[in-house]
C-alpha cells in the first residue's frame, strides 16, 4: 500500500487510481472514502478512465453525494472516451444499441425507460404474492448473473443463538452478494425499477444477492421474516427493522423444476427468464404473515439463476 501511495505521489496517474478505489473500498487497507474520492476525482482528471468509471458509480449510486444520472453518464462517457473497456461495453448495453460515438450513446440512455416496471398481476388468493411479467429483459438477465457469479459461496442462514449466519442442511444452495466492489450502473437502474414496483424506497433495500441451485439444491420451506419471539432475531429487527418485502427475479428458464412454492397457500410458481415475483412477509397491520413461508424447489435438471431483494421496514445499513 506504502508503494502505491509512493507512486501516486511520484504521479503515476494509474496508481493513483489504484489507489482511489482501495480507499474507497477499504481493500488492502482501512477504509477511508472521502481520501479515496479525492484521489478518483484527481485520477480522473489526469485522463485515468477507470477513475472516472468509479464517479459514474457512485454519482448513480448516490455515494458520498446526492445520486445524479446526468453526472453518472457523464463520468461514464468520459471513462469509454478514455479507452476503458468496462465502461464502453456497459455504455452501449445502456444506450441499447452499438457504436463508439459516446456522447451520442450518452444521449441515448433513457434512464426513466430503464427504471419503469410493468404492472404486477395476482397469481393467488392472497393479495400478497403478485408476478410481473417481462420485468427484466434476457440480455440485462445474463449481464446481472455475470456481475456477481465469481463471487459465489454457499448461502447461510440466519443464527437463532446469536447474531450472523451460519450454514445449514435447510439450504443448499450458493450464493453471491452484489457489492458496491461488483456493482454498476444497469444494476442500480434495475434495483430502482424494483423500487417502482414495490413502491417502497431503495435506503430500505438490503444488499441484493445472486442466487444459484444445482440440480438437486434447494431452500427448504422458511419465512424471511425476522421472528421477534426469537431473541438473536429480535436484536436484528430492533437494529435493522423487519424484514417486510422480498423481491425475487427469475434471471433464466433453461432448467426443470425448481419452482418457488407456497404451501400454505397452495401455490407453484415457476418464473419466465425476465419475470419477477413480489410477496409481502408482514400483513398491512404490520402483523407477521405465517402464509408466506416458501421454498425454493430443487431443479431436476439445469441450474437456476435467481436475483432476490429483501427489503426492511426502515433504512438499512448496507442497502442501496
């Protein structure tokens, strides 16, 4: 760390850079996100394309400054005009369409046709569980799998005995977290059309995760609800709130089984690549809703690609 800070100094453009986003991240060092800005901003000015990448980032994310998609784009622009491959793909992929004439690209993204969501549709007798068709495309589908599958781990649970996580014959499955480390901006426009949909803040959003089942991989039947009869799940309602949404997007459909079901209501679904489903874990008086409890069905054959987003009753740490 010492002989990037040398180097930095010594006006090595790209440790700089370097630099700027370890600090930001707290990579390799202790975190410390108003020196790392400062370096991204100096970095970006000398002509450091992934420098000005990361201020697209966190201008769309609204990190350390008020969230502003025109300063976004305009960061991101400027990061594909300086040759930096991420931010070109991810340009074009925003723009919808092909090309190297960036300020055009820029012109082209229409953030508010990104963050609208079509309507959600009753898929049982309770007003609970909603699907929407075609939330997401295919091709946003595989671009939000690649941004997170290199991180994937076996998925945990909550502790009942004490506060964190640990694994469990209940779940199986594998998962990754989606990070401001992995994040960008087709994933924030994503999380704020989910945001649309819910009609509910993204400050009240956890961090998303991509989930992943093998073949025979499951999460057996659980509430995500934090019961506060349980006194390690009290502690995390009264730190954190409750747990009241949870937002699942089916990210492919190339598999057998694997259904997301509902036993106490009777109910199998089984989304299209694109679709989401919407269930609510607490009643509208705020009530837990036992009716909730849900699995994800192991696939027979193929793996199976899901994004979920819980969301708390208040704004959370952590969340976007």
């Amino acid at each position: 760390m010492e002989t990037l800070r040398a180097r930095a100094r010594d006006g090595d453009v790209r440790a700089l850079g370097v630099l700027g986003k370890r600090l930001l991240l707290g990579l390799g060092t202790a975190a410390a996100p108003q020196e790392g800005h400062a370096c991204l901003m100096d970095a970006a000015a000398r002509g450091d394309g992934e420098a000005s990448a990361q201020l697209a980032l966190l201008a769309g994310w609204g990190v350390l400054r008020p969230q502003n998609w025109p300063e976004a784009l305009e960061h991101l622009q400027r990061a594909a005009a300086l040759g930096w491959l991420p931010a070109q793909r991810e340009l074009r992929f925003l723009a919808r369409q092909d090309g190297d004439d960036w300020p055009t690209l820029r012109a082209r993204v229409d953030i508010a046709a990104w963050t609208a969501a079509p309507a959600a549709r009753q898929i049982s007798a309770s007003s609970q569980v909603r699907a929407i068709d075609g939330f997401a495309t295919p091709a946003e589908c595989a671009w939000l799998v690649e941004l997170a599958r290199s991180g994937l781990r076996r998925a945990q649970v909550y502790r009942k005995d004490a506060a964190g996580y640990t694994e469990s014959g209940t779940r199986t499955n594998s998962e990754a977290d989606y990070t401001f480390g992995n994040a960008d901006l087709v994933l924030r426009l994503v999380i704020e059309r989910i945001a649309g949909a819910v009609g509910l803040p993204t400050r009240q959003f956890e961090v998303a995760k991509l989930l992943h089942y093998e073949p025979g991989e499951q999460f057996a039947p659980h509430h995500d609800f934090q019961d506060p009869a349980i006194p390690a799940l009290a502690r995390e309602v009264a730190r954190r709130g409750q747990r009241i949404a949870t937002v699942l997007v089916y990210l492919n459909d190339d598999f057998e089984g694997g259904e997301t079901a509902f036993p106490r209501l009777g109910l199998r679904h089984r989304g299209a690549t694109g679709d989401a489903l919407l269930f609510a874990n607490v009643r509208p008086d705020g009530a837990l809703d036992h009716d909730s409890l849900h699995a994800g069905l192991p696939p027979t054959r193929g793996v199976k690609w899901v994004l979920s987003q819980w969301i708390r009753s208040r704004p959370v740490d952590g969340g976007a």
